[in-house]
C-alpha cells in the first residue's frame, strides 16, 4: 500500500518567480542523480523524493513480465497512486513548469491528468501502456527526448509513446504541441542539453 510516506518534496529556493517540478525514478541513485544535474536551473526546484517506492515497484509491479496485462495494470495503479500523493504536496507551487524521466516520466503522465501545467519535459518515459485510452493531458508543450543509446528504455520505443501521447492529445481541446528531441549518447542518465531547455 502506498501512502503519503512514500513521496516527499526537496525544495531549492533560488529566489525566482517560477518552479520547476522534477520526477526522477524510483531509486536513490536517480534521486541523486537528479539533485546534482538539477543544479544548473535558474528557477525554484522542488524535486520529487520518492520513499520505498522502488522496493514496492520490485515486490508488485516488475515482478509480472514485462508486456503482460498484470504488469501493465500494477504499473498504471500505482503511477495513479503516485500522481494523486505527489498532486497533494504541491498545491503551493506557482507557475509550474514539469521535468521527469523514466518511471517518474510515467508518473508526471498521470499527473497531467490532474493540473494543468503549460510545459513539459518528459525524457525516456517508462510506461507500458500504450493503448488504452485516457483523458488527454492539460498542458501546452510537451517536450519528449531519449537517448540513443539508452540501455534501460531502449530508444527504438520512442516513436510508439511520441505517437500515443500525440493520439491522446489528439482528444484534447487543448492546442498542445508535441516535439522530439534525441541525443546520441548518454545511456539512461539525464541529458544535460535537454535539462538546458528548461
């Protein structure tokens, strides 16, 4: 069961009028990862610190094979369940602007079904489904970008997520513009150029 434990907020006050929300992976290298690459971003950042998750992620979700309606429907229940914890710390951010990557890419997803924030960085997004229909994101800009040589979320899945976030916004009546961004190299790791864009 996940709970409000399970997600915190690390915030950096640079002074600025804005925020940028960042959702790294489950795990404490990507959560570390994430601080030390988020360092170069002029606006306010709070990142997201998720508590547990990957051990809950292991023992209930990665356990089905990957693919499988089991996997597929774990999965989504809890990036849902992520989003409404993760929706819940933030109400007193301003001017939001969204940065995430991987299983926190799929997370920021479901996130976006619930506010409304005008841009958004996704990069390597983990999630498996594909196909089931959902209620189109509130946003105007989507940035999607992948590396090359990304050894977790291998790139060759890029053009199947471009296309089902460009169908699902399709249903939208928000103008939202969808962009594609790859880098040759940088495996799974934040992509420096990509973060400069935010």
């Amino acid at each position: 069961m996940l709970t409000v434990n399970n997600v915190s907020l690390e915030v950096v006050d640079n002074h600025a009028n804005s925020t940028v929300l960042v959702i790294p992976g489950f795990s404490i290298d990507a959560y570390n990862s994430t601080v030390e690459h988020c360092k170069t971003i002029k606006s306010n950042v709070a990142i997201v610190k998720f508590n547990g998750v990957s051990d809950y992620a292991k023992q209930h979700v990665y356990v089905y094979e990957s693919g499988s309606t089991k996997k597929v429907k774990a999965e989504t229940a809890m990036y849902k369940k992520l989003a409404t914890l993760i929706l819940g710390k933030i109400k007193p951010l301003k001017n939001v602007t969204l940065l995430a990557k991987s299983a926190g890419a799929g997370v920021a997803w479901y996130l976006l079904k619930k506010k409304q924030i005008p841009l958004v960085y996704l990069q390597a997004p983990g999630f498996s489904d594909l196909t089931s229909p959902i209620k189109p994101p509130k946003c105007n800009q989507i940035y999607l970008a992948w590396n090359e040589d990304d050894d977790k979320i291998p790139y060759k899945t890029m053009p199947k997520v471009y296309k089902y976030i460009r169908d699902t916004i399709a249903k939208s009546s928000y103008d939202t513009l969808v962009y594609k961004k790859t880098y040759p190299i940088g495996k799974h790791e934040w992509q420096s150029a990509f973060i400069a864009l935010v």
